[in-house]
C-alpha cells in the first residue's frame, strides 16, 4: 500500500471514529444528565470547541514538525486508548463531582463536566484531520485538490461509520463491545503507519481483551459506579434510552436515562397522581393514563369503578423489567399501547373525525404521570397543541391532570414563572382550572364550569361512596392538602407572575423556564427573570447589523482581500450548520419524542450531505475560475434554507394532527434535511480552503486556521442555539436570525469583491 492510500486511509478511519465516538459519548453523557437536550447543546459545543483547538492551535506546528508519519502513527495509537478512558471518565462523572443518584446536575457542573470530559479525545481528533492534511499536501502539486479530498474521505468515513452504527451496531453491541472494535481499527492503522513494539503490545491487549470479554466486565462495572450507592439490579439499553434498575432494602427504582422514574414503596405519589383527578369526577369511566403506570399509579386507578384504562408508555422495556422485579397489575380493563404518548392522542382524535366523535373513543379522565418538562419531550406534553388535543378526546365533562415541582411553603419567583406559564397555557384551553398546593402542585382542569372543587368533604364522601382504601389519600389528610391559605398561595403565587408566555411545542418557553428554575436550585440563575422578558428578535437583528458594519468599516480600511470576508462566513456557516443540526434535531423531539433513538441518524445524515458536497467541488476544483462568484452563490444557499425549515416543520406538525399515519411516515424527512445543510457545508469548505491557499505556502497552518474557525463557529453556534434561542424565541424566529446572520455576511463578501 502506497503512502498516499495509507494517508487516505487513515483519513476515512479518522470520520468514522469522530461518528461513532460522537454518537456513544452523547448517549452517555445525555444519561449522566438525564435526557436533557440542553445538555446536547452543550455537549456538541464541547466537543467542537475542543477539536477547534486541536486543529488550529495545534495545527499550527504541523509545517515545522519532521517525522510525520510515525507522529500520525502515535496519534492514533493514543486514539485507541483514549477513546475506552472516556467512557470510564464519563460513567464516573457525578462519583467525581459527589452527586447522588437521581439528583438534578446543574448548569455549571454541565458546562465544566462536558468540556473537561471531551477535552483530550477531541484535541487528538482535530489535530490528526491537520496532521493528514499536511502530509498528503506534501505529496502532490495541488495542495487544495488534496486537502479537499482528506474532508471528503473522512465526511465519507463518518457517514458509513453513522449509518453502520445507527443500523446495527446499536441494536447488537453494547458501548464498550463498539469502542473496542473503534478503537481496535484505529490501532491497526498505526501499525500500518509506522510498527512499534509499544503498538504491537496494546494490539496484544486489545485482543485478550476480546477473548476475555472484558468490555462486558467494564460494562457492568461502571454502570454500577454510576448509581452508587445503590445496588444496581439491571441496567439496559433499548433504543430510546438507558433503562436501569436499582435496589434499597425490598424496593426497587426505575430510572430513564439517569432520571428517576419511579420507586416501588412511593405510595404517596401513586395515591396523589391518580385519586386528586378521579374523585374530582363524579363517574370515571373511561380513564386514559400516559405514562407511570408500573409504578402502582394503575393499581390505585382499578380502585374505582372504571370499565377501561388505556395506559400509554412508549418504552415496551420499562413494562418488560417491571413484570421482573414487581407485583404487575392483572386486568382485564387495562390496555397496555406501547406508542408515543402525543401520537396516541392524535391518532384518537383522527379516529374520532373518521367515526363523526363516537362517544367510544373519549375519556372521562386523562392523567399525565410524567415527570417535569426538564426536556423538549416532555415538554410537548405541556404546551397548549397537546392541550388542545386533549381536550377535544375528553368528555364534555372531562378533565385531565397533571402534576409540576412546587414548594410546600415558598415559591421562588422563578418557580411562580415556571407554574404561571402552564398555567396560562392551560387556560388558554380550559375554563375551569383548580391546582392542589403540596411539593408538587396538582393541576386539574376541565371546560364544564364548576365541574372542578376545593371542597374536601366532596371529595371525602365520593372516596366513601366508591369503598376506596387508600393509605394517605383519605379523611385526614384531604382537609390539609386544601386548606385555603394553602390554595390561596399558590394561587396568588401564579397570579404575580401571569406575564409568563404560553408554551408552545416550537416555541418551549415553558422549557426555558423550567432551566431557571433549575438553575436557581443551585444559585446561578437568579436574578435573569427581568433580563429574559425584556429581551427580543429585534435586539439580537441590532446587534448582528452592529457587528458586522464594524468589520465591514475594518475592511475597508485595513483594504483587505477577499480571503478575510471568507474566513468570517466559515465561521458563521460552522455556527449556522450546527444550528440546522440542533434545530432538526429538536423539531424531531417536539414532533416524535424519541430523539435518543434517531440523534444516530439525523447526525449522519449531516454527513452524507457533506461528503456530496465535498465531492462536487473537489470535482470542479481543478478546472474553477471564478471562485469568487460561486462562492457568492453558496453563501446565498445558506441564507435561504434556514427559512425552509419553518415552511416544512408547520407541515409536518398539521399533518400529523389530520392525518397521524401520513405524519409518522413523514419522519423519515429528518433524515434527508440534515444532507442538505450538510452539502452546502461541505461544498463551501474546500472552495473557501483554495481561496486562502492561493498565496500561501504554510498549508497546515491555513487548513487547520479554516478547519479550527469551522467548528469554533460551530460551538459558539451549538451554546447560543441550543441554550437559548430556540427556548426563547422558537424555531421559526432562530431561523430567521439565521437566515439574517448570514444575508449580512454575504453583503460583506459581495462589497469585498472592489478590494481584492
């Protein structure tokens, strides 16, 4: 093998590792922070910010370094062995950071967790795509032609490693079975590089490690650090997120993605989350419950006259352990849907138009038994399209209920927010809306007026009436629970705060606030309440327009080429393709909910687009005159498609809503958006790398300066999307600020052409 087919070859091996390593480390780090894709935000802009320095910082030795080769040879055999360390490190995260079990991570511990975490496996990643980059320049008398083809090898590498993983390996092999095998390829190509005896021993290790079946060992080795100090029983992971099992004493805890779902012995919870909504009801019937329904909420449903239970949990896993470790419900009313709770309800309501609203298919009572909106998938289970789904599955005397984390005896103003915003969103639906104070606050809403009562002894008597045995829920503690200071503080808790905004599924302020209140917990995010109502579209279009005549003003003066306009938009194309990526990503949560299944595809998808776009320039690179003017119209490209989004997002959410089947189907067309982003990426890259490489001879330091402000933008971009603007302003307006950011950097090239 040549030395020019090795250099290929390792380049295509670098995209691969960088998928795989990406997609395991997300998944793992989104379980170490409980399934919150703010974290992915942060996440993401981590690992990009810290290949921007592997490849910029430290590309920048490349042209003076000698023995190159054997240095590449090193550098993957450092990537075989960091890869493995990380997943350790991460399992171990909140041992290191003295965080128990089922305890909310703050933002800091986040930020800091994340970017300590990634730091090393991605310098290395960064650092190699240079290094390559270098010496496959040396070899050819078109140094942009070259470099072109090392992007598109390893976007090419990346896309197979995508598609391999999200398809099969996934399904198959457990982390460390993948990263192993990651990081068995990876040492094989540094020994076809350059042997050592160093190399030969780790492959020697690597291999007892096969035959010994050490990943499993580490498998469920750090799995169970990861829960300490309880006994980890059983921990899986199904293609919608880890399910893991603990025990203390005779109890078990069932847990999502590090998040706690349930505990066996909570009797309180059960009782509160099921008898407050149905003895507000005269005559439940028909009950339909969304989620928690091994967690004994169904047992203390069947304790009331009901005829039938739809009980809907999307994770057939979680029902599959529970019949393991605990006492499962037997009933023949019950009806167990394995299915996306929100898709469930569309699909009702789309059978209720094709039967003309038969009163067969209408519930008496809808009870949410979820957690908080602490992610985009539940949160579209509190925005006002879920409630207005709802309410048109209910009976006209309907209600549905639901509970939130209060406070007993103080309400934060952040809290108050984060209450009044579902507050308000619900009685945008609902005209009658009655809340149970306590440590968490227990909404029930319905359209009948004085359906709903504060009235304990009402509810006492109907608790008689039904021969009900409850072990909290009863005469003592009834008059308690609703006494009416109690009622009349949170009420006026919510009533200060009615400036709250609605929640809406692409617009998921209520997901915002629920992070301050959060971020409050831990003494962060106190104080931004004011800071966050005032702020607006128009101030961020200011200061856009603000930023870039400043550099165009600096241009102008300094009379700089056109290279420098160009080195600009590749930083805000890295922040615009990021974008696009959390954005489909998001959209998808909001829309299916089910991201942790599909984060897989929708990134590889982004890749494929890249390796096409690599492709057809690189196919016209040799023979391109005018480089200027096509780079003009790939500029324009990115200025159109962020507002085609918005266009088939709103598509495909009224299409689910008329026609359920049509919109599932329609799933498939988050993974064909990210290639198109991806395209536009890739075909940008290696033009705007022949533009700056024009009249300069330091190849390593240009390619990795562009690579490095590639993804740079790219995490900037990640934070500011992710963190905030989609929570803030919704989908649409984020598209817009981008589609604007990137008209004002086209301005900036187009007025650069008079200086070059």
């Amino acid at each position: 093998m040549s030395a020019r087919q090795k250099l290929n070859l390792s380049a295509f091996i670098l995209g691969l590792t960088s998928m795989i390593g990406q997609i395991i480390i997300i998944r793992e780090l989104i379980v170490v922070f409980y399934g919150n894709e703010l974290s992915l935000a942060v996440i993401l802009a981590s690992w990009l910010f810290w290949t921007s320095i592997g490849s910029f910082l430290l590309g920048r030795l490349v042209d003076r370094l000698k023995s190159k080769e054997a240095l590449l040879s090193k550098i993957q055999l450092l990537t075989s062995i960091a890869l493995p360390l990380n997943i350790i490190l991460i399992r171990n995260i909140k041992s290191i950071l003295n965080i128990s079990t089922g305890k909310i991570i703050g933002v800091v511990p986040i930020l800091s967790s994340s970017f300590l975490s990634l730091s090393i496996i991605c310098m290395i990643l960064g650092f190699t795509f240079t290094l390559i980059s270098k010496l496959i320049s040396e070899k050819s008398k078109i140094p942009a032609k070259e470099v072109g083809k090392i992007y598109l090898l390893e976007g090419l590498g990346a896309s197979i490693g995508g598609l391999v993983f999200s398809f099969f390996l996934i399904k198959f092999l457990s982390p460390f079975q993948n990263i192993f095998i990651v990081a068995s390829v990876n040492l094989i190509i540094a020994i076809l590089l350059n042997k050592s005896m160093l190399q030969l021993l780790f492959l020697v290790i690597l291999s007892m490690g096969f035959i010994f079946n050490w990943p499993r060992y580490l498998e469920d080795y750090t799995r169970s650090s990861q829960f300490k100090p309880f006994e980890l029983v059983e921990s899986i992971d199904s293609i919608y997120g880890n399910i893991a099992v603990t025990k203390t004493g005779k109890e078990f805890s069932f847990y999502e993605n590090g998040l706690l779902l349930f505990t066996s012995g909570d009797i309180l919870t059960s009782e509160e989350s099921v008898h407050y909504a149905l003895l507000e009801h005269p005559s439940p019937e028909k009950i339909l419950l969304i989620g928690g329904g091994v967690s004994s909420s169904l047992k203390q449903i069947l304790k009331h006259p009901v005829k039938q239970v739809d009980y809907v949990e999307l994770d057939p896993l979680i029902i599959g352990l529970a019949e393991k470790y605990l006492p499962i419900v037997k009933d023949n009313r019950v009806n167990i849907i394995n299915m996306d709770g929100r898709l469930f309800v569309k699909s009702k309501l789309t059978s209720q138009r094709a039967q003309r609203a038969n009163e067969l298919n209408e519930y008496d009572v809808i009870i949410l038994n979820l957690p908080d909106p602490y992610t985009a998938m539940l949160n579209r289970f509190y925005s006002i399209e879920f409630f207005r789904e709802a309410k048109q599955i209910l009976e006209p005397g309907g209600l549905i209920s639901f509970s939130l984390t209060s406070s007993e005896n103080y309400i934060n103003p952040e809290q108050a927010y984060y209450l009044a915003s579902i507050y308000n969103t619900l009685k945008k639906e609902f005209k009658d809306i009655k809340i149970f104070p306590g440590d968490s606050a227990t909404f029930l809403a319905s359209n009948k007026p004085d359906m709903l009562t504060y009235d304990s002894d009402i509810l006492i008597n109907r608790l008689r009436e039904r021969n009900i045995n409850t072990k909290f829920v009863r005469e003592y503690y009834l008059p308690f629970k609703l006494s009416p200071l109690r009622i009349k503080y949170i009420e006026d808790s919510i009533e200060a705060s009615m400036t709250a905004k609605l929640n809406q599924d692409f617009k998921p302020i209520g997901y915002l606030y629920h992070t301050l209140l959060w971020m409050s917990l831990f003494h962060s995010g106190k104080g931004l309440l004011p800071y966050i109502d005032n702020i607006n579209i128009h101030l961020f279009i200011f200061i856009m327009i603000g930023l870039i005549l400043l550099t165009f003003l600096f241009q102008r003066m300094k009379k700089s080429s056109f290279r420098a306009p160009v080195a600009l938009s590749i930083a805000t194309t890295g922040m615009s393709e990021i974008a696009f990526q959390i954005i489909v990503i998001l959209a998808f949560q909001f829309l299916y909910g089910y991201m942790y299944y599909k984060i897989g595809v929708i990134l590889t998808s982004f890749m494929i687009g890249l390796v096409l776009g690599s492709l057809a320039i690189n196919r016209m690179l040799e023979k391109l005159k005018n480089e200027r003017a096509l780079y003009l119209k790939t500029q324009l490209a990115i200025c159109i498609y962020p507002l085609i989004l918005p266009i088939i997002f709103t598509y495909i959410s009224k299409t689910s809503l008329s026609r359920p089947e049509l919109g599932q189907a329609l799933q498939t067309s988050f993974a064909f958006l990210p290639i198109v982003a991806g395209f536009i990426g890739g075909f940008q890259f290696p033009l705007a790398n022949k533009i700056c490489l024009k009249d300069s001879s330091e190849v390593g330091k240009t390619t990795g300066f562009l690579y490095g402000i590639d993804l740079f933008g790219s995490s900037v971009g990640g934070l500011l999307i992710g963190l905030f603007l989609v929570p803030m302003f919704g989908i649409i307006q984020t598209c817009l600020l981008l589609s604007i950011l990137n008209i004002l950097v086209l301005i900036l090239l187009f007025s650069s052409r008079r200086t070059t």
